[in-house]
C-alpha cells in the first residue's frame, strides 16, 4: 500500500535527505559558536560516517525483512527514547547557561557597566577557556565557503559514499545472495573500517583532535574509539531500518560526548546527508522508491530547513541559548514518533483486517 513499508519509511528518507542537504549548504560558510573553525567538526564526521553508511546498507536489508508491525514498534521505541534523552540534556545545558549568564551578569554589575547586554559565553562541556572578546571575534569573523570547508576530509567522505554507492548499483545487477552478491556486500567492510579505522588510530595517538570540544579532555582510549565507532554502526542501521538517516541518534550522541549543540547539530546532519542519500538510492534500486510522491516532501523539506534554519540561528542570537538547539531536536523527534507511529499503527491495523502476512521476509526470495 502507499502508505505501507514502501511508502512511508522512503519517503520520509527523502525528506530527511532534502532538509539535511538544504541545512549542511547553509552550514558551510557557518563558524564555530566560539573557536575559529567551521561549524562543522569534519574529524568527527570522518570517525561516525564511514560507520554511518556501512550501517545504513545493514539497515536497509531489514527493512526488507522485517515486517511493518515490527519496524513500526521499532520506530516508536526509538525515537521516544532518544525524545527523553534529548530533552533531559536540553534541561542541564538549560541550566549551565543560567549560571553562566547569572555570573556574567553580577561580574557586569561589580565592574560598573550596569545593566549592560551579557554576551552569551560557552557551556563548561564545550570549550570552556574561550573569553568573550574570542567570542565576539569568532561571531564576526567572515569566511568563504571555499575557505570554511576542510576539503580534503569532505573529499574522503565523498569517495567513501561514491565506493559504496558503486558497489550497492553492482549489486543490485547480481542475483540475490549469490556469491557475488554478498562479496560485493563484505567489500564494503574494508572500505568504512578502514577510513574510520584510520581517523580513529590518529585520534589515539594525538594526531587529530576533535577540535570543536576546545580544550576539553581530547585524550581517547581504545574502547572509547571502539564504542564510538559501533554507535556509528548502530545509529546507520536504526536510521536504514527506519529511513532517518542515523542523524537523530548521532546529534544526541555528539552531545554526550561534549560537543557544542550548534556542532552537534551541524555535524550529525552533514553525516546525515551522506546516510540519507545513500538510503534514497537503494530503496529506490530495490524498487520500494515511489519518487513523484517522494519529490513532493523532499522539496517541502528543504524548504522548511532553510527557513528552520534561519529563524533559529536569530533566536539563539537573541536570546543567546545554545540548548533551544536540544529542545528543538527533542520535540521534533517526539512530534515523528506520534504521527509516524500513528500512521504504522493505522496500517498495522489495516493489514490485520486483511489478514494479510505479517512474518519475516526472506531477502534472497524478495520480489521488489
């Protein structure tokens, strides 16, 4: 049905692909809330997204094997979860950025300024030494897009989505679970592990650093890299399953690592329109792509993600706090896990009446 596992879950991957796309151009010329970098932690996209996309062509595969009632309680627990998650880690940035803003104002008020505009300062967790003349200075600071983007990293994770992309086309030109088939599945292996794999041994030995944390602890153990690079995983393949793209688990994720949230936030959806382009084509290569119902909600999306963007960056501006960035992510996904789970809750139903097959699919025996 159109609005069943074929239709729901993809179109909502090209939705998630047209807002990511239209918000990473909008963020490439963006500076960091305090340092003078990009917005953009390319370091931490080169650790997640190789992962990120490998996870997305497991995901995928169980889109087609489980059934709608199964991703469908999947969707809803997720996403209510991470809702949760979110909005209590909106409530402490909330609540650091009150203390700032309350010490700022009574150092204000004992230098004789009065009731002089505070400017608003970085949270403990992020880059916690910057002043705000370095604040003031980053905010002003006016960089092309062609400066502003570290190109040799967006060229690595641009071939990795290219290999991959390559190998799920050949694919789709072999007969399922042949040898072939599944060789040009493990090939991917080597390719995001070892990508990943290399961001995360020059992470280890202080190669690379995750900048965007500022002097923040940027010492990692191996099962700290390891733990991160499975989430990488896990998140591709929620986001495969479900047609989201990973970007929801990774921006919460980024903030329980310490990153900024307006980092946190550009960061996971950059790697989101990765993920997200790569669901796109593959549903589409397993024919479960309905593109003129599709193309509607990817240019509604992009659209809305220009203005979203816009407004929230003068919002956070005006009342200088980062942490709306949290609670807006928060509310979005709790707002996605009742009207999506409605919706697969009403086709659940439906199918039941139906008495149609509710079971696994068998992959190898799958006729798009």
């Amino acid at each position: 049905m159109a609005t069943g596992p074929i239709g729901l879950h993809t179109c909502l991957a090209g939705m998630i692909m047209g807002g990511a796309g239209a918000t990473v151009f909008y963020n490439l010329k963006q500076r960091h809330p305090t340092l003078d970098l990009p917005v953009i932690d390319y370091d931490l996209a080169l650790l997640f997204q190789p992962m990120l996309v490998l996870g997305i062509s497991i995901g995928v595969a169980f889109n087609v094997i489980f059934a709608d009632w199964m991703i469908t309680v999947l969707l809803i627990i997720t996403f209510l979860v991470t809702a949760i998650k979110a909005y209590l880690k909106g409530v402490e940035t909330w609540k650091k950025e009150t203390i700032i803003k309350m010490e700022a104002a009574r150092a204000s008020q004992s230098t004789g300024s009065g009731m002089e505009e505070v400017e608003y300062k970085p949270l403990p967790e992020g880059p916690g030494t910057g002043t705000q003349s370095e604040t003031k200075e980053s905010e002003k600071l006016k960089v092309s897009i062609v400066d502003n983007v570290y190109w040799k990293e967006v060229g690595i994770l641009f071939s990795v989505w290219v290999i991959i992309l390559g190998l799920e086309i050949a694919k789709n030109y072999t007969t399922t679970c042949s040898v072939l088939y599944w060789v040009l599945n493990l090939l991917q292996i080597p390719v995001t592990f070892g990508v990943s794999g290399y961001e995360a041994v020059n992470l280890y030995k202080g190669r690379r650093v995750i900048a965007s944390k500022g002097d923040a602890d940027t010492t990692y153990k191996v099962h700290q890299l390891v733990l991160y690079c499975t989430g990488g995983i896990v998140a591709g393949m929620v986001g495969g399953l479900l047609g989201l793209g990973g970007g929801f688990i990774l921006g919460p994720l980024f903030l329980e690592l310490g990153i900024p949230p307006q980092v946190s936030s550009a960061t996971a959806t950059f790697a989101m329109t990765f993920s997200s382009s790569m669901s796109v084509v593959e549903y589409y290569l397993l024919k479960r792509f309905p593109v003129p119902y599709a193309l509607y909600f990817v240019a509604v999306s992009t659209i809305a993600a220009i203005i979203g963007q816009y407004v929230v960056r003068k919002v956070i501006a005006i009342l200088g706090r980062a942490s709306l960035i949290i609670f807006i992510l928060a509310t979005t996904i709790f707002v996605s896990a009742i009207s999506l789970g409605g919706v697969g809750i009403a086709n659940v139903i439906e199918d039941i009446q139906e008495k149609a097959y509710m079971g696994f699919e068998n992959i190898c025996t799958y006729d798009a």
